[in-house]
C-alpha cells in the first residue's frame, strides 16, 4: 500500500531555531516524488520543495532543506532560522510513478513562538 | 500570476441537495484534481482528470461525481448532500509535462452540509 506518514501531530519551536518535521513513506514504485506543502491558517496550499526519488542530492529551496533517506524511506522537512510567519499546518505527500495525483500525510502543526 | 479559482470560500448546503463545486485554472494544464481535507486525515483524492472529458475515480469517489467539459474547468458534484460530506474541499491542476513540480491549489471551499 501506498502511504505517507507524518507521527507529529503538533510542534512548537523557538523563533530564529530550526527545526525538523517527520515525514515515511511506504511505496514499491522505482519512481516517485516527494513534495512539501505549507498551509496556514487561510487555508492554501503553498508548494515549498520537491524530491525525486532518483535525485543524489537532497532538495534546498531557500531555508527548507529536505532530508533524503531513501533507504528509511524518510523525507524530512528542515526548516532553519524559524520565523513567525512559519507557524501553519505542512503536509508531506508522494507523488507514485510521477502521477501527478499526491497522497498525503495527516499534517503537522507547527506553532512558532516569539 | 498562476492561478486556481474555486467558485466558493464558503458554502451551506441542507442534506440533499444536488451541491457543485467549481474550479477553474488558468494555466493550460491538463491535470485537474479534487481533493478532500479533514483534520487528522489529511487530502484524500475524490476524482482527478487527465484531459477534457476524462475522469477517474480517485480513492474516496462515493458520493461524488465530476465533469470536465472544458480543459480549465473541473467541477465536483455531490448528487445528494449528505452530513458526512461537511469537509474542506481543494482543487488543484498540474502539468503532464511537468509532473515532477508541484500541483498548483485554488484556496479551498468549507462546506457544511445540515
């Protein structure tokens, strides 16, 4: 079965610390993507990072770094240098055989503090 | 801009009734998604279309139909509102040609269903 497992329901971190958001996935495809999205408090879905599974190098974009461990079939979200506006609700997801269609991850909250 | 637009923020609806979502995109994709979001479940994928005329069932499509008579527009139709189906509901569309990057999201209608 295809699945994407987040097991942090809820987090607080330090404004200006980095902090790590949990992210398995369960899937026999050779090929697949790995996406990260934020949702605040609006509701929209902001894209951050995208992983490939054939990628050698793990993704940056900006202060997101995602933490590529295809044998643990983890994909963990870094955000470093926390800010305010960071606090939302972040979604992992996998896109199977490159589908386009995503499966996701029950969500992490991510609280922010001052 | 890229943009997806749901016809609604904000919807109520009594049980039974025949309800429809809207979605449209801007972007010429042929992708086009309907998703379902509920605390502690995350997105679950309803129906998505590959191109005009073409849907198909994602993994929750009871209840739920769709129609795709134009390639920017995808909507989602409830035939017969019920209770359960009060959930946030996100449209999004990507590019075949560009599965590896992220699914483009309109800002999601709450419907309640009483």
């Amino acid at each position: 079965a295809q699945k994407i497992t987040q097991t942090q329901p809820g987090m607080f971190v330090q404004e200006k610390e980095a902090v790590t958001l949990d992210c398995t996935y369960d899937t026999s495809d050779p090929s697949y993507g790995l996406f990260w999205y934020k949702q605040p408090s609006s509701g929209e879905m902001i894209f951050l990072i995208y992983q490939g599974s054939y990628d050698q190098q793990n993704a940056t974009e900006g202060r997101y770094s995602l933490n590529f461990q295809k044998a643990r079939k983890s994909a963990n979200l870094v955000i470093s240098a926390s800010q305010l506006g960071d606090s939302a609700m972040y979604f992992c997801a996998m896109s199977p055989s490159n589908t386009g269609k995503l499966i996701f991850g029950q969500g992490t909250t991510l609280q922010v503090k001052p | 801009d890229v943009k997806v637009t749901q016809s609604s923020r904000y919807l109520v609806k009594r049980t039974g009734e025949k309800v429809f979502l809207e979605c449209v995109q801007d972007m010429d994709h042929e992708n086009m998604f309907w998703y379902r979001q509920d605390p502690g479940l995350g997105l679950r994928l309803i129906y998505f279309s590959y191109d005009v005329k073409m849907k198909e069932k994602g993994d929750i499509p009871e209840g739920y139909s769709v129609s795709r008579e134009k390639k920017e527009r995808f909507s989602l139709i409830l035939e017969s509102a019920s209770t359960n189906q009060t959930s946030m509901y996100l449209c999004a569309s990507s590019s075949p040609d560009r599965m590896n990057t992220e699914a483009f999201f309109g800002q999601g209608t709450r419907l309640t269903v009483v």
